[in-house]
C-alpha cells in the first residue's frame, strides 16, 4: 500500500486552477454553470466561448456546487489538505466541503481537512493557494500553515470591474432593467468583496483605460506595496496588460500574473470584465 500523502491543496473551479507547478500535489472540484438546464461543468474541457453563447442566448441560468462526494474524492488519501472555496457568501462550495471534511476526518481520526473560505474568487483564490503552497514548503506543522495562511486571508484582497451584470439579472441577484442599462451605456461596476464575501460595490467607469486607473487606486488606498498580484479577466486582454504595466511602473512589481477567467468566473464576470487580487 502507498503511503499517505502528507499535504495536499484543492480549490473549487473558481479559483480558475486547473494545475499548480510545486512539490505540493494540486487539484480542483468543478462548480456548474446551469443554462436552460442545461450543465456545463467547469473543468479542463468546458469551453468558454460555447458557454458565453449558451448564456447570451439563454433564458435562465444558474450555479451549482460541488457535491461532498467531489471534495472527498479529491482529497485522495492525504493526512492534510487545505480546502479553498469561492465566497460563502456566493455559493454553497464552502459547507459541500464541511460536510466532505466531517466525513473524512470521522473515517480517518488521525487526519485532517482544513477549510479556507476565500470570501472573494478568482485572483484572491490563487494567491491563497500559493501561499499555500510557500507555507507548506517551509516544512511548517499543519496547524502553523493554517494559522498562518489566515493571518494572510486577513491582509489579501479582492478587487473587480465588472462588464455586465445580465447573468445576476437572470439568476435573480439584481433587477433587470438595471443590467440592460448598464449593458447599454458601457458601464462597469467597480467593486470588492467585503468583510463577509458579498460583492460590494465602489464606483462606476466607462473604458479600459478609466478601469485600471479605478482598480490602481484602489489597490493603492489598500497600501499596496509591491508584492505578487493575479490579475484575471473575461475576453479583456488589452486592459489586463494595461493594468499589469501600471502596477509595475508605480509600486515596481516583479510578479504580476495574467490568467484568463473559467467557467464560473466567466459567468458572475462577464465578458470586458477584470478582477485584480493581492496582498499589502
């Protein structure tokens, strides 16, 4: 019999990972994009582009969680793994992996599951994993790494300019007339996550260029001083280098990574959208 591994990271399909370079074994559970019921899974197979025309031309959508059973399968026999899950305060991925963790720890009394609920997604979701990730290379206990990694959640942040808000408008988080109007005008919603992992809006601006001038003044009202940023976004790669050329010219970033949205990110921000996570 192969021994158990030591640690492992697993993030739902939010975090927009599907692989993570280092020693420390990696791995995702898919959420679901519902259009006219229809499921489309969000893995390494789902193309974006097929479900960006499936949710234009549709009538009702929706998200869905992993099951339990999908967190318990990734955790692949290991002693400890590290659970980071989108915002509670969005989905229900965060207590499908209290009840995966409940199961596996009362099946295995000498291991343990740690869960991180990232209240934000996407770019905040990767810096937590690689934090992970560094926390583990240390050789630190587990309880050390957990202690550490949410001293780290607590100083991390989460910051978006969203393009359109017609999926919100279909799955009933915002009205209607509302999402058309801001379709029409061209205007996006700047925001964050709060305190409890509910998206909060800050502003409004119209254009690639007002956009990251609106996410770089946020990031330095945060105190921002320099360290790794992920920056992902819908179809918008033009204000992504934009704003990964602004972040290095005024705090002198050496790490600024670029990552296209997946499914679930792709659905709650749609296309034009950008989202920017980091750490002060």
């Amino acid at each position: 019999m192969e021994a158990a591994l030591k640690y492992k990271i697993v993030a739902d399909s939010a975090a927009d990972m599907t692989e993570m370079d280092g020693d420390v074994p990696f791995s995702y559970v898919s959420l679901h994009i519902i259009v006219d019921g229809r499921d489309y899974t969000d893995n390494e197979e789902l193309d974006t582009d097929i479900l960006q025309e499936a949710l234009v031309m549709g009538q009702s959508s929706s998200s869905a969680c992993p099951s339990p059973e999908d967190w318990l399968s990734s955790f692949e026999d290991a002693e400890n793994v590290f659970c980071v899950t989108i915002t509670s305060g969005l989905s229900g991925s965060y207590t499908s992996a209290e009840l995966a963790k409940g199961i596996y720890e009362e099946k295995h009394p000498d291991r343990k599951v740690y869960i991180i609920d990232s209240l934000a997604t996407g770019s905040k979701m990767v810096l937590l994993c690689y934090k992970l990730r560094e926390l583990i290379g240390k050789g630190l206990e587990p309880e050390q790494v957990y202690k550490e990694i949410m001293e780290y959640h607590q100083h991390s942040y989460l910051y978006y300019a969203l393009a359109g808000l017609n999926n919100m408008a279909k799955n009933g988080r915002v009205n209607p007339i509302l999402a058309k109007g801001l379709q029409v005008l061209g205007i996006r919603i700047v925001g964050t996550a709060d305190e409890e992992g509910h998206l909060k809006a800050l502003g409004k601006c119209r254009g690639d260029k007002k956009t990251v001038a609106a996410l770089v003044g946020h990031m330095r009202s945060c105190c921002y001083h320099g360290d790794p940023v992920v920056i992902t976004h819908h179809n918008n790669a033009a204000a992504a280098a934009a704003l990964r050329e602004t972040i290095i010219a005024e705090f002198g970033t050496e790490s600024v990574e670029i990552r296209p949205t997946r499914g679930l990110c792709s659905y709650y921000a749609e296309p034009g959208s950008v989202l920017v996570g980091f750490d002060v």
